[in-house]
C-alpha cells in the first residue's frame, strides 16, 4: 500500500490576470482508506477531465479553476475526515494568494460531502455537488445562507439520488437556496453523457460568482 503523502496538492489554472474567483474542485474517494492520492487515481483524474472542461468559460469571466488532491483517499475518521482537513487547506491557500475572493465549491461523490462540510467559510459561495454521497446523519446546518446545487442520475449505483433528494430538502429547511438537478438515467461516474455533467458544472458554478 502507498503511504500517505505529507501535504495535499493543488492543481491551478489560472487566468491571464489576477483571479476575481475560483471554482475549486474536490475528486471523490471511498469510506475508508488511508492510501495515498496520486496522478493515477481515477477519481482524481475524472475531477482533472471536469477541470479542463470547465476552465476555458471560466476564464473568460476571470475565474481561476484549482483541483484539490487530498494526502489520502478515505474519508476515514467520522469526527475529523482527512478530505475536510485538506479542503480548509485549500482555501486557506485562495486566502493567502489571492486574498478574500469569492469561491464555489464543485464536488463529486465523497468530494461533494467534503464541501459541504467546508461551506461555513466565508469564502464560499455555495456548492455544486455531483453525484454527491450525502448520508442521512450528515449536517445541513452548514450551508445556511449559501447556494445547494445537487445533481444526480437515477442509474446511480454507488452513491443514492433519493438520499441526495433529501438532504436537497433538509437544507432548503434550514436555511439554504437548495436544488435537485434530476440527470436522468446515468449513473455515478460522470462518464455516460459527460457533455451535459460538464455544462451542469460549468454553468451551476459561474452562476455563484458575482
């Protein structure tokens, strides 16, 4: 097993001026594993794809697009997940380079739970979660205040779009502007229609930056 890496890596493509805002993006995972992230895993090279797709329209608007690399896979222990360690690192990073710009959180799977966990920041806009594990236990609370877009197919057979209807709903209960994107029968790994997965990210993010 590969050991875990001593920091987390971030990934960014900026614009030809000084960002205004940044989309960052956080890869999906599993439950548990404390095998490092490297360039081969797959889910960060699904979130490196989304990444490419979406930067040419951000920068167009003067948006900066940075990938997360989480130092470990697994979300791991419940009370302190290694993904959301990092990701408060990551946007400690937008603070220290670019100072208090906007940031929307683009999420897939593990990585959509990860953002909602980090939303409180002042920083973030909101989050667009695709494919989102949402759990039922997990906090809403979070996002009050801030913008939930939640897509998800139907054919999904890892991560479940009922769940995702209703923590849609639990956060629109406290406090959040909440939607459910219903993507149709595709399934979890952004793969079959990826055009439109694309468009949904691409579109649902700039529209949280002023």
């Amino acid at each position: 097993m590969t050991a875990t890496t001593s920091h987390p890596v971030i990934t960014r493509a900026d614009p030809d001026t000084t960002p205004r805002a940044v989309v960052l993006l956080l890869h999906g995972g599993k439950p548990s594993s404390r095998q490092a992230v490297d360039g081969r895993s797959a889910s960060w090279r699904r979130a490196r794809a989304l990444q490419r797709a979406i930067t040419p329209a951000a920068h167009e608007r003067g948006v900066a697009t940075w990938l997360l690399r989480y130092r470990e896979r697994g979300w791991n222990d419940p009370g302190a997940p290694a993904p959301v360690n990092d990701a408060r690192w990551a946007l400690q990073e937008v603070r220290r380079h670019l100072g208090d710009v906007p940031v929307a959180l683009l999420g897939h799977s593990m990585g959509a739970r990860t953002a909602v966990r980090v939303a409180d920041d002042p920083l973030v806009r909101g989050v667009v979660a695709l494919a989102p594990w949402f759990p039922p236990e997990d906090p809403v609370h979070l996002l009050d205040g801030k913008t939930l877009v939640a897509a998800h197919g139907r054919r999904d057979r890892i991560t479940s779009a009922r769940a995702t209807r209703l923590f849609v709903q639990r956060a629109a209960a406290a406090g959040a502007d909440a939607e459910f994107v219903d993507m149709g029968g595709v399934g979890h790994y952004l793969l079959r229609d990826a055009a439109r997965w694309n468009r949904v990210a691409q579109q649902r993010t700039l529209a949280l930056l002023p």
